[in-house]
C-alpha cells in the first residue's frame, strides 16, 4: 500500500467540483486517510512548490493556490502515487486526455483543479509537510479484499 498527498486547488472548490472529483478517487479503489479544508498562506505555498522556484509561473502560481480555501488529504491504495497522476492526467488541462480529471474539467495550464505527489520522495515530503503523524488515521473499511487483492 503507498500514500500520497491529494490537494484540491482554490478552482476546484469555488467551481464545487470537489465531491464529483474525490468520488473517481474511491472508486477507483484509493481510501481518504486524511482530509482537511484549509487557506494555505505564502509561506506554505512556496514550501509545497519550492522546485518551481524562480520559473515564469511561480508568482502567479502562489497567487493562485493562496487565493482561496483548498483541501488537502491523503489517499492511500495499490500504487497510489502512479494511479492519481494517471486519473489527473496531464499538467494542461488544454492538452490532458479526455476521460482524465483535468482532460475532463480543466481548460488551463494553472487552474488544473488537483495536485497529486509525482513520486514516492515527493509524496513522503509533502505528506511530511501538510500532516503531523496523528492526522494520518488507520482503519479498516468494509470489503477491502474485493477492491485491492491481487495486486
Ligand atoms: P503537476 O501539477 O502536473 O505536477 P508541475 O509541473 O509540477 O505540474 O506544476 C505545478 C503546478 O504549476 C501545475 O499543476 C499548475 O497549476 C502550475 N503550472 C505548471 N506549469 C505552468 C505553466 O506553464 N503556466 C501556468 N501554470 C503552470
Ligand atoms: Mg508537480
């Protein structure tokens, strides 16, 4: 099992996309361990997108994501990381397949409505980063051996 850190961007909840995009992640067969409504502040912002330092979209992407509430989880399945990239599917969404999250929803570059971890270092530090341990809840849920044995 692998986790990985899910953000639903200032675009996704002021177009209330939220439910519609949270409900392909469990049907997929990813689980929510953790989940929080809150407004990230400049300072979190360049922290999550310390890589992108210094590129052309960088100000208007701190912009953007500090603009309004988001909420932030952490999905957890088969190859997590991987399987929520590939439902987000390409960064723009004027290019992104249709039958993906943004190829479906998303008609912009910068407003592609959800952040996915792009690997296992990335979502070990931005789950480091979004949660303290005790947010991270273990569980069981119903019927779990029908959506992930096999693997
Ligand atoms: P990703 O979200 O698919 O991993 P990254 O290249 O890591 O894409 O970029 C981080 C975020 O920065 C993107 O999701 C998008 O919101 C924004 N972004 C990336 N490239 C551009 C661009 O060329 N113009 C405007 N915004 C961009
Ligand atoms: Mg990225």
């Amino acid at each position: 099992m692998q986790r990985t850190l899910i953000i639903f961007k200032p675009d996704c909840l002021q177009r209330r996309l939220v439910g519609s995009i949270l409900q392909r992640c469990e049907a997929k067969g990813l689980r929510i361990v953790a989940l929080k409504l809150i407004r990230v502040d400049r300072a979190m912002a360049e922290r999550h997108y310390a890589e992108h330092q210094g590129k052309p979209f960088f100000e208007g992407l701190i912009a953007f994501i500090t603009s309004a509430p988001v909420i932030v989880g952490v999905l957890e399945g088969n190859e997590a990381i991987a399987v929520l990239r590939n439902l987000l599917g390409a960064t723009n969404g004027v290019v992104a397949a249709p039958g993906t999250i943004r190829g479906d929803f998303s008609i912009s570059k910068q407003n592609n409505l959800v952040h996915g971890s792009d690997s296992p270092e990335s979502a070990a530090r931005e789950l480091a980063l979004w949660f303290r341990p005790e947010e991270l809840v273990d569980y069981t849920i119903a019927g779990e051996e029908w959506v992930s044995a096999g693997s």
